[in-house]
C-alpha cells in the first residue's frame, strides 16, 4: 500500500451544515454509504477512507439552484448554504483506472440528497500517480517538429461544408487550403465516417493531395481526420492513416469515452486532437457539472496531445476568462515530474483581430490557432486569410497596435476592414 492520495475540490450547495455534507461525500465515494456498515472496521478506514481537508462556506443564496425531491421530502428550507470543498483520496483505492478514477471524483456525487448544486471543480495528482498514465505521445513540442513550425501559434482551419463533400471533394479542398499556407487542417466533429465520404476512401485521397503539397513544397501539413467511432474502428482508422504517411487523428472525446481513447492511445502514436464537443453540456450550470481544469486532467490522463478551448470573443456561450483559464490549464504540468503539457486549441470565430486579445490573455504562442470563416470567408481568398493571421500575431508578439501593421499588410487591412475592428 502506498499511502500516497490526490484531492478534488468541489463547489457544493446545500441547506443543511456544508461540513457534514463534505463527510458524506468523503464517504460515498470511498469506503462508507450514509451509515456505518459491517466489515468497516477502524483499520479499513484508516486505509480507505477519503478525508476532507478544507470547507470553505462562501455567500449563501437564496433559492437552490437544481431541484430536490429529498430534502424536499424533508422539507427543508434555505438559506442554500454554498461552500468551497477539498477531498483527498487514497490512490491505492484507484489505482491505474481511469474511469475509477472518475467515478470516485464525481460519479453519484451528483445524485447526492443532501446538495442543491455540486461540481467538480479541479484534481491534483502526485507524480508518483501521474506517472502510471501515459504522457502525451506528441504534445506541444511533437506538433511543432510534425508541423514544421518552430515558433509562433500554428494556424489551421476546418474542413467547410461539415458535411456532404465526397472523398474527392474534400481532398480537392484540402490541397486548396494547403496552398492558402496553413499548418493544420482538422474535420468537423459531425463528419467522421459518413456514407458520402467513408474514411476508407477520405483519408488516402485527402493524404494524397498532402503529400503532393509537401514534395511540391516541403511543407507537411498535419490533417486531424476526425476517426470517432467504436474502438475498433478507431484502431483501423487510425493504422490507415499511419499508413498513408499522417500525422494525426481526431476523436469526439465525450462521446468515445475514457476507456476508448486509453485503447486508441495505447495503439497508436498518431496526434490525438481530443475535441470536446457536448462539454458545455457538463459546464455550463456554474452549480453542476464539472470544471475544465479537472475535465482536462481526466482526459490527458487518457492520452491527449491537443485539447480545445474555444476562443477569446468567440461565438460560444464560455467568456473570456474561461477561455483565458482552460487555455493556461492545458500548458501548466499536472506535476513537478515531467513535461505533460498539451496544446491548447482555439477555435470558433477566430480570425486574425482575435490574436491580441489571445496574446494579451495568455502571452504565449504555444497554440493552435484555428479560423474557418475568418479564413475562408476573408475577402481576398483563403491564402490571404492565413496571411492576415500570421501578419497579425506577428505584430502582436512584436507589441505593434493592429492597426500600424495593417497599414503594411494589405492582407490584415482587408481582415479588420471586413471583420470589424477587434475589441478588447
């Protein structure tokens, strides 16, 4: 036994005493249940029980935020107590499992009686644990050396229409987008395997055009052909692009799932662009859910090299601020021990007037930097969008206003003349 433990932390709400509660989480989600039972004796506490390290009560509100049937049974009633809480956990109670792993950090948790509101807000590991995990296979500095771009943010876009191109279309439009200059080309999340495109005849059409682009030029732009399916069909997925000279594979990852992407990992060296479509369905409710720093903990346990984090001024729901947070979560360690550090991706509604505010938040270009429409849609053609792009984090990293430079590039000019000027 190693007596090593990690620890989450939670928000939690609730009528009755928020020091009691966090008792009971602790003990749900180890050894216990809501009473003492038979065969828990002291010493298997000592060994197994996680242990509330810290309740913090914070402003308590006035209504609960989430419905209640059993302390409505109850009757109970406000104030809904709100209250910052740590848990640590003994490791030897999870061992090498991640779905264990998030199971005793959240599982039934949400499902608790005595809380109005609970979620999950980070997780903190020690070496020791983090290593049993594997380390992302490529990462920042592996994307970099794959993509040929040794500093500055990597530009990339999407592959628009969604859906409904034929293998031939879309390798036609990828040839187009490499010659527009970009580093990274990724699918959609809803295009994957469909009927009209098959993987099977995508992706060698598609590494086709690539490789032409790159004996023609040099410059091997990594394609994240979006693979998510069944775990064997992820595996097949991912050995034929392997095959046709790739670099990386993308999965949907809330819907694959922890174990499916461990499996994809272990199998494979590819890239893995883990997207995170549906996570506002677990983020959004600031009472429920669970936050970014412990989702992205849990997924690059599983293996991920890039993972998505919206974008600053972006068309989602997320504001700045989680962004800006989501985005230095995924380049801090989890540990002292090693380099485990991801590539955070921005996307949606970025275009090159989202580059200060991007570089002002985080102040680094350790990032991909994806535009669709702020690349398709600039009015001189795809080439001149990606100029725009580079042109404009090029002035920023230099610490010259926008509008200075665009008075140089006729492409960034065109950018804030057509896109609007950027705010912030």
């Amino acid at each position: 036994m190693s007596g090593e433990r990690f620890e989450a932390t939670y928000l939690i709400e609730t009528p009755l005493d928020p020091a009691k509660v966090a008792e009971v989480m602790a003990g749900e989600q180890s050894c216990g249940t809501f009473t003492r039972v038979h065969g828990e004796t002291d010493d298997l506490r000592a060994r197994a029980r996680a242990v509330v390290t810290r309740v913090e009560e914070l402003e308590a509100a006035a209504a609960p935020s989430l419905p209640n049937a059993w302390l409505a049974r109850k009757g109970a009633a406000g104030p809904w107590r709100r209250a910052k809480v740590a848990i640590s956990f003994p490791v030897d109670n999870v061992g090498a499992n991640l779905a264990t792993l998030a199971a005793t950090v959240a599982g039934n948790l949400y499902d608790l009686g005595e809380v109005t509101g609970l979620r999950l807000d980070t997780i903190t590991l020690p070496w020791s644990f983090r290593q049993r995990f594997p380390l992302p296979a490529q990462g920042i500095s592996g994307t970099r050396r794959l993509t040929g771009v040794a500093n500055g943010p990597m530009v990339g876009s999407i592959i628009k229409p969604n859906v409904g191109l034929s293998a031939q279309e879309t390798a036609a439009l990828v040839t187009s987008l490499c010659e527009a200059g970009l580093d990274f080309i990724k699918d959609d999340e809803i295009s994957a395997d469909p009927v009209h495109a098959p993987l099977a005849e995508r992706i060698p059409a598609v590494m086709a055009a690539i490789r032409r682009h790159q004996d023609r030029t040099g410059k091997a732009v990594m394609m994240a052909f979006n693979i998510t399916d069944e775990t064997d069909a992820m595996r097949r997925h991912a050995d034929l692009v392997a095959r046709e000279g790739g670099t990386c594979v993308m999965a949907s990852l809330n819907w694959c799932g922890f174990s499916a992407i461990e499996t994809l990992r272990r199998s494979t060296d590819l890239a893995l662009h883990g997207h995170r479509n549906g996570y506002g369905a677990f983020s959004r409710h600031p009472l429920l859910g669970i936050s970014f720093q412990a989702y992205q903990v849990l997924w690059r346990l599983a293996g991920v090299d890039h993972m998505h984090v919206h974008g600053l001024q972006g068309k989602f729901a997320q504001d700045d601020e989680e962004v800006v947070s989501s985005a230095r979560d995924c380049v801090t360690p989890l540990t002292d021990g090693a380099d485990d550090r991801v590539l955070p991706a921005f996307s949606s509604g970025q275009w090159a007037g989202t580059a200060q505010p991007t570089w002002d938040a985080i102040g680094h270009a350790d990032l991909l930097f994806m535009a669709g429409g702020g690349i398709l849609a600039h009015p001189g053609g795809p080439a001149a969008g990606v100029a725009s792009i580079r042109q404009a984090w090029g002035a920023v990293a230099a610490g010259e206003p926008l509008a200075e430079a665009a008075a140089r590039w006729p492409e960034l000019r065109q950018a804030l003349d057509f896109f609007g000027t950027p705010s912030g």
